[in-house]
C-alpha cells in the first residue's frame, strides 16, 4: 500500500496538476460572455479544460528533462521526479508521448481555430523549453502570452468575441505574476550568481521591482477601462477587490519572497483566498443576477 501511495505521489508531482487551475482561463470568454450557465458549452469547455490540462503536463515532463541537470542543482527542484531520478528519461519520454496523444485526440472535434491556437500554444512551450527561457525579458513575455493563448482558446471554442481590454488585463496580470515568480527566483538562488537558471544572471532585483510596478499599474488601468467599457455600471466596484488582491500579492512578495509558486499562494494565503472569492461571487451577481 505504501508503494502504491509513494508512486501516485511520484505521478502527481510528475504532471503537476496544481498548474492546471491555470488553465480555467479558457472558461473566461464564457463567464464575461454571459453564458456560463449552459450545460453544452460548459461540457465542451470540460473537454477543452482537460485537452489544455494533459497538453500541459506533457510539456512540463518535456521541460523537466531539458532541465534536468540544472534541477539537481536547484535547493528544491532537485526532489522533482525527473531530477532525482525516480522516472527514468525513456519513461519520461513515454508518459510524455501518451499525455499529448491524449489531449490531441481529445480536442479532433474542436473547431479549427481552436487546434490552431493549442498548436501555436504547443510549439511556443517547445521553444521556450529549449531556448527562449534563456533570453532575458522574451522569457517573462512569452510565458505571460501562454495566458493569453488559453483565453483565445475558449473564444475560439464558442466563438465569442472577447474584449481588448480584458486581453491587455490578462497579459499584464499575467506579466506581474511572471516577474513576481523572477524576483522570487532571483533572491532564493542568488541573484546575478544563480547557475541553476541561467537567465537569471541577466537580471536584476531593482529591474524586477520596476517591472512589478508597472504590470501592477498596467493592470488596474487596464481592468478599470474593461469594467468602464461594458454594460454593467456596478461592475465597477470590483476594481476595490482587484486592488486589495494585487496589493495583497504585492505584500506577500516583497515581506515573505514567496511569489515563486502563484498556484500555492492562491491556495494558501486566506486573504487572497476571500479577495477571489468575493470577486468571484460579485462578478456572478451583477452578470448573471443583477
């Protein structure tokens, strides 16, 4: 029984399926479209979720093995599954190769556009497996695009139009918690001297602070012009939570340089926790109530 426990331990820190929470972005042309409440959109959307989700972990197998040396030099990366040896490279590459299979033979029926966008989504990981993470500043932009990536996904999937400033919104969100994660990084590895990821020996603590200030300012702006621009007057009022959300993020990363890890400090921290909740239940109210 123990065996047992300590290999499906082995498989979940393998796939890493906490990092699936990001994909529910594909769901965000629903819920801002008003549509969340059907049952058929939300079943495809399942599927969509899981295509993204399989893909995922896929590629973070695929990652890991490129990564692999780096890792077991890494204070905590080097426990991963990969690094410490508990999965052999041809099982890696073997469980790697049933994930992808799975998640394109999962998304044959989706329509072309959206197989476009999880190719482009699929190709874009390769690159920045195997190069573009060590290029300064492409590497924070291109994870953040992948955010996007996933939001054009489910516009795609229901055809429905989504706002630009909702897109510039989710780019810079997306952005704020990249450099949160490189500022994190930098200060627990050592900074310029980091060798476990070699891009860090570009950047700087003092840089990474003005791209937090920036992408935290780009955000509000941008999700206040998003709440100003559609047809709901007291959606307006959720910038208050937005703002104690970031504010609140901001807090932890600058008191506790925990920003390595955005999927746990959602999870973890309970004033963050109650921030998205209470964003969450006031944006259904005033879509779907008000």
């Amino acid at each position: 029984m123990n065996i047992i426990m300590h290999q499906l331990i082995d498989y979940w820190e393998l796939l890493r399926p906490r990092h699936w929470v990001k994909n529910l972005l594909i769901f965000a042309p629903l819920v801002f479209g008003g549509n969340i409440l059907d049952f058929q959109s939300l079943l495809l959307g399942g599927r969509l979720f899981l295509s993204f989700s399989l893909l995922a972990s896929s590629i973070y197998i695929i990652n890991d093995l490129a990564d692999r040396d780096f890792d077991k030099l890494h204070p905590k990366k080097r426990n991963r599954p990969i690094a410490s040896e508990r999965f052999s490279m041809r099982e890696s590459i073997f469980i790697s190769i049933i994930l992808l299979v799975t998640a394109l033979t999962l998304s044959l029926s989706f329509p072309l556009k959206t197989l476009i966008v999880l190719g482009i989504y699929l190709v874009a990981n390769l690159l920045y497996s195997f190069w573009l993470k060590y290029i300064v500043i492409v590497d924070i932009f291109l994870v953040a695009s992948l955010y996007l990536l996933r939001i054009f996904a489910g516009g795609e999937l229901w055809n429905i139009s989504i706002s630009h400033w909702l897109i510039l919104c989710t780019f810079f969100l997306a952005l704020f918690l990249i450099s949160a994660k490189r500022r994190s990084e930098f200060c627990s590895l050592g900074g310029e001297q980091a060798t476990t990821r070699k891009v860090m020996q570009f950047y700087n603590k003092d840089f990474l602070d003005h791209i937090l200030t920036i992408t935290t300012t780009a955000s509000l702006v941008t999700y206040s012009l998003y709440v100003i621009s559609v047809d709901k007057p007291y959606l307006l009022y959720s910038l208050f939570l937005v703002s104690f959300g970031l504010f609140r993020y901001l807090y932890l990363i600058y008191r506790y340089n925990i920003g390595q890890s955005p999927e746990l400090i959602l999870f973890t921290d309970i004033w963050l926790i109650i921030a998205v909740i209470a964003w969450s239940f006031y944006t259904a109210f005033i879509f779907y109530l008000f």
